[in-house]
C-alpha cells in the first residue's frame, strides 16, 4: 500500500505565494485522494506488487492516471522551498541550461511563457532527455507525466487550478512568477546530478525513497 509523502517544510512559511489553506486542499486532499485511489485500484491485482513507476510505466485509465498524479504531485511538492531556502542553481546545471536555453533569464522567461499558455490543467516540466543529454522543456496535459517518454524530470509546475486558486483566483502568470521565486534549487540540481549519472534509473530511486509499496 501506498501512503501520503510528507512534506519537507512547514506549511506556513509560504506567504505571498502559497496558503496552509491551499496546501491543506493540495497536499492534504487531493494528493491523498490519488494515494487513496490507487491503493483501491490496484488491490488483489498485479500491480499491487510494483513500484510507482512500473505501476505507471504499465498501466493505463484510472491506476494511470492515479499514479502518474501521485508521482507528478509528489515531485512538485519537492520543487519548492520556502523563499530563501532553496539555494541557487548549481554551477554544473547553469552550464547545461545555458548550452540550452542561451541564458539562465532566457529559461525563466521560456519556462514562465510555456506554463502560462498551457491549456486546460496539466503541468509544465525542465526534463533531462537521457538519450541525447540535453535538458528541455516539455508540457503534459491532465495527468501525463514525461517519464513515459524515457525523460527525467528535474523541475515541474503544477498548473492545474487547485494548486494556485485559493491564492491567485485565475492569475496563472502571477502564480508562475511567486512560483519561480520558490523553487527547491537545491533538489533541482540533484535530480540534474544524478539523471546525468542513472539516467532514468534514477525517477525510480527517488520514488522508491517516498514511498515503496508495501
């Protein structure tokens, strides 16, 4: 059985950008309910035996969608850090998004202008294509995740309404801006550190560590 992750901060030291309020309905209820769900589903079948990412890499309908959002949810809450306490992006990961992106304020605008115009809910990600090792920039839809496109995901925005409504109404780019202000660089740069070493062997690693089936 799966269980909630936990997060890594206290709630309250979001202002301005997220509420206990919003991570209670995140975190708390939807989050949970996708843990919920795909314990449901995958009771007395074969997938009660695999991991979150064999589960998602395999399946599809509800335990895909159940598991990919229990995998995407759990990364986006690693992406983000109270402000100041996300440290800086690694010398090793500038150099990458500049052979990428030209500049590092290049990116935030990219990668701000990517999440603004994705329609509909969905989320927006800085991915390590391990096959030709460069980063991108890809966006999914609903519960699409880009680990079933053999990319590791380093960052990920959730854009989907009930991660920002409470706070930002239907001000998407306001929420991207305090978004980007909050990110976990520190975990950035080592999902970057070790997809360069695992590969997608990694995506498991960490998903493993959350939370093994058991």
């Amino acid at each position: 059985m799966f269980k909630l992750r936990t997060l890594n901060y206290q709630t309250n030291e979001f202002s301005g950008f997220l509420s206990e309020e919003t991570f209670s309905f995140h975190h708390g209820k939807h989050h949970q309910t996708y843990v919920n769900n795909l314990n449901n589903l995958i009771k007395d079948n074969d997938f009660a035996k695999k991991d979150l990412v064999e589960i998602i890499k395999t399946s599809d309908g509800g335990v895909f969608n159940n598991a990919a959002q229990v995998y995407n949810h759990d990364f986006y809450f690693d992406c983000i850090a109270p402000k100041g306490k996300g440290g800086e992006v690694s010398k090793e990961l500038k150099a990458a998004i500049e052979a990428n992106f030209k500049t590092c304020e290049n990116f935030k605008d990219e990668f701000i202008k990517g999440a603004t115009a994705l329609f509909g809910s969905g989320w927006f990600w800085l991915v390590f294509d391990s096959n030709t090792k460069k980063l991108e920039l890809v966006k999914t839809s609903n519960a699409a995740t880009p680990i079933t496109e053999n990319k590791v995901p380093l960052l990920v925005v959730d854009v989907w309404e009930h991660a920002y409504y409470v706070d930002h109404r239907n001000a998407r780019a306001a929420y991207l801006e305090k978004f980007y202000e909050h990110i976990n660089w520190n975990f950035v740069n080592s999902a970057y550190e070790w997809a360069l070493k695992e590969g997608m062997k990694s995506v498991s690693f960490y998903a493993n560590e959350l939370h093994a089936n058991d």
